[in-house]
C-alpha cells in the first residue's frame, strides 16, 4: 500500500491545554482516540476536531490546540490514497477538514471505538488501522496511477521545477495539469512546487543542521528576505527558530522524511 499512504503515527501528549503549530502537509486521516481539540488554517479556517478526522492537504502552517491529554493515530495519505478511498476532489478540503463519523459509513465510527479499546497495543492498532483501509480501498486505474508519477517526478526536483516541463510529461494542456493537480494535490503547479521547495529546506535546516544562509540560493529564492516568508509561511517557523529551537512537533514532522526522492517519499514525513 506505499503508493497509497505514508507513515502512520501516534500523537501523545499529557499536558493541558497544548498548542504548537503544523508545517504544510498532505492529506491525513486521524482517529481521537481520547481528547478534542482545534485547527487554526492559515487562510483563516477553524474548525473542532472531529473524532474520525479526513484532513485536507494544507498549503501553509497550521496552528492546533488540544484542550485536553490526547491520544491521536494518524495516516498520511498520498494522492492515489486519497482517491482509492473515495473521498472525492481534494481541493474541497484544502486547509480545511470533514468529519468522517458524519459524513461516511457507521465503519469510522465502529472503528474508533474498536481501536479505543485497543489503545495501550500499539502494534494491534497499527496493524488493525493497515487492514481497516485496505478493505476500503478501491481500484486506481492505470491512467490515475500515469499521472500521478509524471506530478510526484516533476515536484520531487530540487529548486524550482518548471510547469513546462510538467506539461510536457504528461501530454496535457496547462489548464488540464492544473485541474488535475487541484483535484490529486489540492492546488495548482506553481504553489506545490512552493511548497516542497519550502519543505525540503526545513528538512535540511532541523534534521541536517545545514546553515540557512546556504540554502539562499538565487536561482530558487529572490533573496534571504524571501527565502525567510516562504520557510515560515509553510513550516510556521523561521529558519533561524528551526536551527536553534524548533517546536516538539516541527522536529518530529520534520524527522520522519526522505524529501530528495520521489514524492511519495516526500509525504512520508506527513
């Protein structure tokens, strides 16, 4: 299932009330298993926290605050498992989210309550969440999966890939890659290859320790000024913050990467 979701994790926290900020990231499905809380977009979205939570890609940091000790499982879901779960055109929920209890089968809800009894087994519930979605997943077909790879290639470039050249891989006008990229993605070319860019820079700031000033490189950022609003628009901190003392949450995200491959690898840090 790799071509269809990246990690799954766990989220713990004892402290009450808790708040951090999210970097940019990819679609994810959370279960609550104990808890509730918020989300703060950074288009001006809130919204509660449903208990069975289908969170769209997100196109800049995102504050959250949880009111209570929590216990979250997460699993990032790539482009081809957004659509092999049937959840529709990503783009509807960019920056925003849905509550899969409402608005799907009684399965999300009975799975919840089935993975809260659970809760103390970490491998029974990561091993019941794999099973869950794979009896939930449905057929890509071949011309989805075509696409996707030409968009994962394109956005797994370093500096800042040309849509030229996107056009060109696919056979498609730029209107149809930009539809197709709002609907699989959940925006458009330019902003995703802003974004991976942004990330990947992050990666090498927190995890590689790598100066930020040698990331300013002229072909891919105007200038240092530029190169600092792009970092803090999509992680939430500024390069300075995320060498010297990055947020619990920012430095795990972060850790759980290998941005200089393809892009499922990429949103295997979500």
């Amino acid at each position: 299932m790799r071509n269809y979701f990246g990690a799954a994790y766990r989220f713990t926290t004892t402290i009450a009330p808790y708040a951090d900020v999210t970097r940019a990231d990819a679609g994810q499905l959370r279960f609550m298993l104990r808890g509730s809380g918020e989300y703060a977009f950074h288009n001006g979205n809130q919204a509660a926290t449903p208990a069975v939570c289908l969170l769209g890609p997100t196109m800049g940091a995102t504050s959250f605050r949880l009111g209570e000790p929590a216990d979250v499982w997460g699993i990032s879901l790539l482009p081809l498992g957004w659509v092999a779960l049937e959840s529709g055109d990503v783009s509807e929920l960019t920056d925003n989210l849905a509550d899969m209890a409402a608005t799907r089968s009684a399965d999300y809800r009975e799975f919840l309550e089935h993975l809260q009894a659970l809760r103390h087994d970490n491998q029974a519930v990561a091993a019941d969440i794999w099973q869950f979605l794979q009896a939930h997943l449905r057929p890509v077909s071949p011309s989805m999966l075509g696409l996707v790879s030409a968009v994962d290639a394109w956005l797994a470039r370093d500096g800042s890939p040309n849509v030229a050249d996107l056009v060109a891989a696919t056979g498609l006008s730029n209107r149809q890659v930009a539809r197709l990229t709002n609907r699989l993605y959940g925006g458009p070319p330019k902003l995703l290859a802003r974004k991976y860019r942004a990330l990947r820079c992050a990666v090498r700031i927190a995890v590689d320790q790598t100066p930020w000033q040698e990331l300013c490189d002229a072909s891919t950022f105007y200038d240092q000024s530029h190169f600092i609003r792009e970092i803090k628009h999509f992680v939430g901190l500024t390069p300075h913050q995320l060498m010297t003392d990055p947020t619990e949450v920012a430095r795990l995200t972060l850790q759980r990467r290998d941005m200089g491959l393809a892009m499922a690898e990429i949103n295997r840090i979500s």
